[in-house]
C-alpha cells in the first residue's frame, strides 16, 4: 500500500468518528441526533429516512454513515442504500468495491439479496450505488426502485437512504415521496440562504415529510477552528 493509499484510509477512518473515536463529543453529538429521531415519532417510529442537501459537499454522506453506525451501537439493524447514482460515496467509507449495486438491482442485472453486503461493523449492511448509470432518475422514480425499499423495509429496523444534492439533480424529489421522512443537511457558513429556501421548495412541492435539518460544519470554538460534523438538529 503506498503511502497516499495510506493517507486516504486514515483520513476515512477519522471521517467515522462514531466507529474509531466513540468517545469523542462529537460521536455524542450524533447518538444525540439518533435519539432525536427516535422521539419524533414513538408510537409509530420512522424507518425509511432519505437525506440530502441543497449543494454538494455539505457533509451529507458522511452524516449518514455516522448516524447509522450509531444506531448499531444502540441494537439497531440499519441498511444504508446509496441512491446517489452520479457522485457516490457510501463505499469508500466502508472500504468496499462499487462494481455491483442499486443501478444493477433496478436493472435486474442482480438480486436483491445481492447487493446487500457486510459493512464490516456489526448489524450495519450497505447498498452501494453500484455501476453509474446513463438515467439515475428514471431508474430511481421505477416500480422496482418502490418494490426495493419495501423489500429492505423488511430486513432492517432503519433504512437510510444518501441522495444526491436536490438542486443539482431532481433524484430526491423522487425519491422523498417513497420514504417515511426526509432530513436537510446545511453547511455551517457555506449554505446560502437562497440555496436552502429552494431546496425546501422543491420539497415541499412533492409534499415530502421533512422532518428536521441537521446542521454541518459549525465552528466550535473560534481559537481551534475546529469544526464538528454534526452541531445541531430540530424536528
């Protein structure tokens, strides 16, 4: 392994907080926000949740991947699906091959049973994104794409599902209105105002259920420029 190879994979295992530094106020802060999901809806818990953001690179994948080891962590069997089609990123933090995947399960190029695949951290599986494909929304707004979650549904106590930035690409509005809820992630100080407003817009359009905003990237403490992954959430 060189050492850029090297580099990269520390860099991914300091980006799984949750899993290496469990100890870590920010690893708190994301148990937090799994205990905010739960108490959303007690009687009747949410188990599908799509994520996504106005813009790329507002720290959406890797709050997933976070949030869902986390949820392991307190018993839960958790499926991650990567319905980013274009810009994947749940297997590399996972360390996994993306040859096969979602596209190929919606192409019925492979099975289901197929594209669920060990994560290496225990009760958590992951769909990867699987081969890019020439038309991620058509295949994503399909019957088969509706008859997947339904079937996962099953497998697991919480499905979550890393969509693309929703004003890069209509994909999540697709998406929104085959899950239980939805959840916005902002970047702290990156996020313009008109970005976010639209963003809910075109969720609202679909009338999906959004049932918080988690905010990134926040400034925690001004002398150490430090900057926690996960700061806040409301329902």
């Amino acid at each position: 392994m060189s050492d850029e190879t090297k580099r990269r994979v520390q860099s991914r295992d300091r980006e799984l907080v949750v899993r290496h530094n469990p100890k870590s106020p920010l690893a708190e802060s994301y148990r937090t926000l799994r205990t905010n999901i739960r108490f959303l809806s007690p009687d009747d818990p949410l188990q599908t949740i799509a994520m996504t953001s106005s813009t790329p690179s507002e720290g959406k994948s890797i709050t997933i991947a976070n949030l869902a080891i986390s949820m392991t962590q307190n018993g839960q069997e958790v499926i991650i699906i990567d319905t980013d089609l274009r810009k994947p990123m749940q297997h590399r933090f996972f360390k996994m091959t993306n040859f096969a995947g979602l596209s190929n399960i919606l192409t019925n190029e492979i099975e289901l049973k197929e594209g669920i695949r060990e994560t290496g951290v225990e009760r958590l599986k992951l769909v990867s994104s699987g081969s890019v494909p020439p038309n991620p929304s058509e295949l994503l707004s399909s019957k088969k794409m509706t008859e997947v979650i339904e079937e996962v549904e099953e497998l697991a106590d919480i499905v979550l599902l890393d969509c693309p930035p929703i004003i890069a690409v209509s994909d999540p509005m697709v998406i929104a209105n085959k899950v239980d809820g939805v959840i916005l992630v902002v970047a702290s100080h990156e996020t313009e105002d008109k970005a976010l407003v639209k963003a809910k817009e075109m969720l609202d359009k679909v009338q999906a259920n959004i049932i918080g905003t988690i905010l990134t990237k926040y400034r925690v403490g001004e002398s150490k420029g430090y900057y926690s992954g996960y700061y806040h959430y409301y329902g």
